[in-house]
C-alpha cells in the first residue's frame, strides 16, 4: 500500500512552475487527467496543436454494457477539459472551448489574458476525488450551499440539490432497483470486473480502473476477486451499502440537461467537475450513485418524479463532510498524448 500511495502522492504533486512563464502544456495534461471518468478508464486522447489541445474519445476503453452510447464517456471528457481550463487560467490563459461533432473531439484553445488567474477550484485539482466511503451526517452549511448552487451552472445544464431526508430514501429506493438490474446481468458484472483492480500491485500495473480498496475492500489476488465477485457483488449487498452511505450524506445532488447528445455530455462533465471541485475546496466530499440514469427503464421514472418538464437527470452524486480516502491512480501522461504520426 506503500507504493500505491506514494504514486498517488507523486501524480499530484503541487505546481512547480510560475506564472508569467509561458503555456506549461504537459502540466495542463497531467492536471487535466486527475479529473473524474467513469469506471476510471480514462477515455481521452490529447493532440498538442500549438497553443491548442485537443481531447479526443479513446473508444478502446468505451464500457459498451453500462454506457451504450458513450454518454458517460463523453461527460469524462469534459471533466477533464474543465480541469485543463483552470489550470490553464492560473497560467494566465482563458481557453475557448469548441465540440467537433465529426471526431467527437473536445478542442481548448488558449489565449493570454489579464483576467484569467488562479482561484480556489485550481488547488482543488490536487485534492479532489470521489469518496466512496461513508460521510459524517452532518448537514450542508447554507453558505456552502449557495456556493455550490453558483459553481454548478452550465450551458443548458442545472443541477437540483436535495437534502430532505425522505427524498433521499426515494432516491435509495432507485439506487436499489438499479442495482437490481445491473447486478442481476452477467455482461454488466463481466464488464465491471474487467475494470476492478482487486489489490494495489495490479492497480499500480494498469494506472486506472476502480481499485478495490478505495471503497474499503480487503486485498485479493485479481483471479479470486474475480471469481468471488459475482457472490459478494449482490444487488442485495450493494444496495445496502448504498443506503448506509446515502443516510451519511448531507445531499443528493442530480444534474440534469436540457438535451441529451455528446456536446450536453461534454457539458455536464464540465460543470460537474466545477461543481466536485468547488466541493473540495470547501471541505465537502462527493461520490456518484449514477444507478438510476444508467438503466434506461428507471431514468424516465427519476424524470418524472423529479418534477421534469424539460431535460432529464444526467449524473447522480451524493455530498457531505467526511474524511478522505486514498487516492486513485492514472496514466502516465506519455501513455495519452497523440504523436503525430499515430494519427
Ligand atoms: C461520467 C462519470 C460517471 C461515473 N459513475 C460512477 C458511478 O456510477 N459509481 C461510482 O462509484 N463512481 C462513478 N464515477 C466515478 C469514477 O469511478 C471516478 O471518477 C474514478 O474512479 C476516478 O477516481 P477519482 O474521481 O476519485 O479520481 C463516475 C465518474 C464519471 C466522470
């Protein structure tokens, strides 16, 4: 656990360069990879070009079973462009963001500015992550609520944050028939075992996917992880640690989107990493409970009873105060970087 940790540690090292020095582009890819994907396969390629980056879609790490059509794929690139601009402001750059629907590339192209600088949610790239733990219980502080709501507004994108206790044993109630589905399904199972690291040295080898111990399970050799886990990952015991951990949490947060097509997913991405990063700033830690939007039977039913009349709920994430949790691990910002003659 050592090793992992101190890899952990090194990729999040703090900033060694100072503004005013010009664009650091290799430091914008590695801050632009510690942001949040699904399943954490990364699923981004990253062209330089200039004074320009350019995140593609990397479709070998599509997950076809829990995210047919990629969407949350394209909501991971925008993670990540969203921590590229941030970073790339406290370099003083403002970075104009365009979607190219022909390649599904995200471009971010930057320019000198006076007014872009460096503010609470750029040291929060270091420190953000999803905390799949148990939170404290203790309700959100109204200030911090305000500045969640601030932080959260997007291009057609608006979030709903509930902290009433019944609705969030409703949203249980979803979680629970979610995992009903998807964990009574072989493919889904197959697929999610294909991205669990069973103990840190096979997390360390690959540098992505879900490591096992980050929500709090014990070492096992990647073969009898494997083997036990279709007899440990019950829907039955899943959704009761769903409840445990959704009881914990101050607030269920949903984002929804007025459409629903890659350049919205790209968007949504954006603003929940805004969102997640603001979070972090303020000591408040955050963790998907997607169930509902990822099996296509629920989500019309979570619409409904949200109250939509326009758009439909696109990620789902519990908040609240709590300790942190290890971190996870990425690739090597080599490994995504698109030489020229590779394309
Ligand atoms: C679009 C998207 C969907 C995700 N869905 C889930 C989810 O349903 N359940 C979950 O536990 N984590 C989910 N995650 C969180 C990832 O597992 C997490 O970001 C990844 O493991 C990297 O870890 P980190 O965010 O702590 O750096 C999702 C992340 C993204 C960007």
């Amino acid at each position: 656990m050592q090793k992992y940790n101190a890899i952990a540690e090194a990729q999040r090292k703090p900033l060694r360069v100072k503004n005013g020095k010009g664009l650091n582009i290799p430091e914008l890819i590695r801050l632009g990879s510690l942001a949040a994907s699904s399943h954490n396969t990364q699923p981004w390629k990253i062209r330089i070009e200039g004074q320009a980056l350019e995140i593609f879609p990397d479709l070998s790490r599509r997950c076809p079973v829990v995210d047919p059509n990629d969407a949350h794929l394209f909501k991971s690139l925008g993670c990540m462009a969203e921590n590229i601009r941030i970073a790339a402001a406290s370099q003083g750059y403002v970075a104009d963001i365009s979607f190219r629907e022909d390649s599904g590339m995200v471009r971010l192209e930057f320019l000198t500015s006076t007014s872009a600088e460096s503010d609470d949610l750029f040291s929060a790239i270091l420190k953000r992550q999803c905390t799949k733990t148990p939170f404290s219980g203790k309700p959100l502080e109204p200030d911090h609520r305000r500045a969640l709501e601030l932080s959260a507004r997007g291009n057609g994108v608006r979030t709903i944050i509930m902290e009433d206790k019944s609705r969030l044993e409703t949203i249980i109630e979803f979680v629970a028939q979610g995992n009903g589905e998807q964990l009574s399904d072989p493919a889904f199972q197959k697929e999610l075992a294909s991205w669990i690291r069973f103990n840190p040295a096979v997390a360390i080898k690959f540098k992505d996917g879900l490591a096992g111990h980050l929500a709090g399970q014990p070492p096992l050799p990647q073969w009898l992880g494997k083997a036990l886990l279709n007899f440990v990952l019950t829907p039955k015991n899943q959704s009761d640690t769903d409840a445990v951990n959704i009881r914990s949490s101050a607030a269920v947060v949903v984002f929804i989107t007025e459409d629903d097509n890659p350049p919205a997913w790209v968007e949504v991405g954006r603003v929940y990493e805004r969102f997640a990063l603001k979070a972090c700033a303020l000591g408040i830690r955050n963790a998907f409970i997607n169930q509902p939007i990822e099996v296509r039977k629920i989500l019309p039913e979570l619409n409904s009873w949200l109250g939509l009349e326009k758009g439909k709920a696109s990620l789902v994430i519990r908040i609240g105060y709590g300790t942190e949790a290890p971190f996870s691990l990425r690739r090597p910002v080599e490994e995504i970087i698109i030489q020229d003659n590779a394309m």
